[in-house]
C-alpha cells in the first residue's frame, strides 16, 4: 500500500476565523482569517465606526492615496496580521479594557466597498 501522508504544519498556528482587538491598541488578523480571505493581498485597512450600531467596520485596500488607512504588519512566519489603530480607538473612546478579545465578523457592502463588520457589546459603553 503506498501512503500519501502530508506533514502537518499546524501546530501553534492561529486557526481563528474571527477578528481580534487587543489592550495595546491593535487589530488582528489570525492565521486562517487572514488566509481565508486574501488579506496576504492587501497593505492597508482602513476603519470605519458605528456609533449607534456599536460597530467596527474594515475594509482592506491596496490604495496608496487613501489618507486614513493604516499599515497592515504581516507576519514574516505565517501567523496573520495585524494593525495598530491607537488613533481610532481613542478618538471614538473605545474603551479597550472592556472590548478586547475575538469577535464573530460578518461582511456586508457600504459605499461599493466589501466591509467587514464586527459588532462590539454595547453594554460595555458608559
């Protein structure tokens, strides 16, 4: 019997499919969210809020004109990516003690644009 076996690769690898928001300021990216929708693709993220909806919206972009995008940091060995949005957060008073951790995303189209939707607890907001 001849075996195909494929070496497994996997391991501490990120296998989230949702978006984080970390304490210090960041959004991640991890390892099968970013490679399940192309995000290797893309430079930038930029960042949209919902007050009233309590909602993070992203859409990745390779535009070099976009005035409020941020960098998107790859990481050299294949954990994601992420983006350092410490301007965001402070100037909607994200509050990131009480809104970090992984979050469910959900895509939806604004102004032409494919965005990525995630909803933080609006019972965390003073």
């Amino acid at each position: 019997m001849e075996f195909k076996f494929i070496k497994f690769d996997g391991r501490n690898a990120r296998l989230e499919n949702r978006i984080t928001i970390t304490k210090s300021n960041s959004i991640g990216f991890p390892q099968k969210f970013y490679e399940d929708n192309g995000i290797k693709a893309f430079k930038y993220a930029v960042l949209f809020w919902d007050d009233e909806n309590k909602a993070i919206g992203i859409h990745f972009t390779n535009e070099d004109g976009e005035k409020s995008k941020f960098s998107i940091m790859h990481s050299k060995i294949g954990y994601g990516g992420s983006v350092v949005a410490r301007s965001f957060f402070k100037t909607y008073n994200i509050d990131l003690d009480a809104h970090h951790g992984r979050f469910d995303w959900e895509k939806t189209n604004f102004n032409g644009q494919e965005i990525f939707v995630i909803k933080l607890d609006k019972n965390k907001f003073v």
